[in-house]
C-alpha cells in the first residue's frame, strides 16, 4: 500500500500546484486589471511574472530548503539572497525596459537601480514564495499528524498482539528451566544447549521490549542463536565474531542483528550443499559503530538469479530509518560466492 500513498501524495502536489498558481494568474490579471480597467496590460503581465513567481518559489522551497536548510543553513541563506537579488532585478528590468515605456511611463521618471521600487518589487515576489511555503509546509505536517496518528495504532496493535503471543512463550521459558535443572546432571552438553534456548526466549521476551541494549548482549544473544543452528548443522557451518574495539558503553536497538543473520541462513547456509560460513565483524570509532555480517553463497547457475534480502532487511532498514534518521549507512554487496552487509550507526552516549 505503500506505493498508493506516494503516489496519492504525487498527485496531491500536483492538484496543489495547478490550483495555487492558477489562482495566482486570475489574480495577476483579472484582479489588478479590475482594479485599474487595464486587462490587456495585466494579462500580458501576468504571462511573464507568473512563470518567474513560480521558478523563485520552485527553487526557494522545493530545492534550497529542502536540501540545505537544516544541513547547511549558512549556505541556504547566501543562495536564497543570491536567488533574490538576482530575480528581483529581471523582474525590475523587464518592467523598466519593455512594461513601463509603453504602459506606464512615469514609472520610468526613477532610475533602474531606485532601491524603494526595489523593495517593493522584493515584497511583491516573495509574499507568493511565503504564501506557498505556508501552504506546503501547513500539508506537511497534517501528513505527518496522519503518519503519527497511524503509527500510534500499529503500536496499539503490536501490544495487543504481543500480549496474546506471550502466555505461550511464558510457559515454554519455565518449562525449558525445569527440564535443564533435570538434564544438568544426565547430560552436560543437552543442558548447555537448553539454556542457551532458555537465554534466548528470555531475551526475546523481556529484552525485546527495552528502548536500547547494551551490543554485548545484544551479541551474546545472537552467539546463542549461532550456536543453537550449529547443533542442527554440525560441522557443516562455520561461524566467526570478530570484535575489534570495546563494546562498553555502546547501546543499539534490541534485535536489530537476527534479521540480518536469519538472512544468512535462509539465503545462503540453508540453501548450500556444502560447508558454509558466517562471519560477524564488529568495530567502532568514537562516534560511530560499523557491523559486518557475511556469509557464503552456494555457487549457482547464471540463468538462476539470487532473490537476497526479503522483509528481514526491509523492516531492518525500516528501523534504522526511524530509529537513526540521518545517523546511519546501510549498504549490501553481492559477490559470487558471498553476501555481505554493513550497517554503519551513530553512537549515542
């Protein structure tokens, strides 16, 4: 549903525009040319000054405020009075050289550079600029009450449905505790194997619902579940984690990681015939945090193509979206026999 929304969105603008500065042009025309019973003269002005309104407001909006206002503010701000100047004096030469010696005369009585009729020019042209930023900006937000007010509903449904989902796992996490107390002396290695279960339920579980973990037990969650698939893959897959730097004091999202390492599996272990591998890279900066996670891909034929990266990825790139919104670098990269994908996220204190 996706692609609908952006696409009702598109037309939405659209509709905006055509009605904005079509009432624009019956302003230009109709109403200062009844106000002075100069039509022709109107009509004519409105053909030139319409399309140069729409380029500055184009431009001022939609592509310097957009883009450098909240990045590179000092720049938006020397473009915008470069934008200004620039438009403000075709508008006045246009008026002075072709509109004023036939329409208006004493309008000519000033010389070309009279900073008043200057100014005036100015407020003329950018009172649509401000008219329309308020209009786009006014919808922007009612877009964003709707996208809250909608996400505020999917989280209501998440809860209701994490509730339901929970009375089971509750009973299995005490099961699983019971039956590893009875294995701890029968058998050593069963045991380790139910806690590691155990541990992971428990993760998922309680965990799942904070804000932020610490990435060490984050890692150590998805070490048990590495282990937990080297039970059922035997020697068959080979797992390395690799950590480079400290991890104290580093916090992300919990269950950020198992999406991309069930991709591993379900695109790549699961499908080989052979022996297959993962490899887990962890490294940091001061402010950054880079993850690598890479895995072996069964050699295929060229005519077969590799569909990687289902709705695990997606919803992972989701979240970093809203989790990290311009703090973060999500990257994929498919070789013959490996994929890999690196995460690269701000690290907040």
């Amino acid at each position: 549903m996706g692609w609908k929304k952006n696409v009702n969105d598109k037309y939405g603008l659209i509709r905006f525009n055509l009605i904005f500065w079509s009432v624009f042009f019956l302003y230009q025309w109709l109403g200062l040319g009844g106000a002075k019973d100069l039509y022709f003269f109107y009509f004519k002005r409105a053909c030139w000054m319409v399309p140069i309104a729409m380029a500055v407001t184009y431009l001022s909006i939609h592509f310097l405020f957009e883009r450098y206002y909240l990045k590179k503010r000092t720049l938006f701000w020397i473009a915008e009075i470069g934008l200004a100047l620039f438009f403000v004096l075709i508008i006045r030469s246009i008026n002075y050289y072709l509109i004023y010696p036939h329409f208006y005369p004493e309008g000519n009585l000033k010389p070309l550079l009279f900073v008043p009729k200057l100014l005036v020019e100015f407020v003329n042209l950018y009172l649509v600029v401000a008219l329309y930023g308020l209009f786009i900006f006014m919808r922007s937000w009612f877009q964003q009450q709707q996208a809250l007010q909608d996400i505020k509903k999917e989280k209501m449904a998440a809860e209701l449905d994490l509730l339901k989902s929970q009375v089971q796992p509750h009973f299995i996490f005490n099961m699983l505790n019971n039956i590893y107390s009875g294995a701890l002396k029968k058998s050593p290695e069963t045991a380790d194997q139910i806690l590691k279960l155990s541990n992971f339920i428990e993760y998922s579980l309680y965990d799942s619902q904070k804000e932020r973990v610490s990435l060490a037990h984050e890692l150590s969650y998805i070490k048990d579940y590495l282990d937990l698939q080297k039970v059922r893959l035997g020697e068959k897959l080979d797992v390395s984690i690799n950590i480079y730097n400290s991890l104290e004091g580093i916090n992300i999202p919990p269950m950020l990681l198992l999406p991309l390492i069930e991709n591993c599996f379900k695109h790549g272990v699961n499908l080989s015939l052979d022996k297959s591998w993962i490899r887990i890279d962890v490294s940091s900066t001061e402010d950054y945090l880079n993850i690598k996670v890479e895995n072996s891909l069964e050699n295929t034929s060229q005519n077969k193509p590799l569909n990687i990266g289902g709705l695990g990825l997606k919803n992972v790139k989701r979240r970093l979206a809203l989790l990290y919104p311009n703090m973060h670098d999500f990257k994929t990269y498919l070789e013959v026999s490996s994929y890999l994908v690196n995460i690269k996220l701000k690290i907040f204190s």
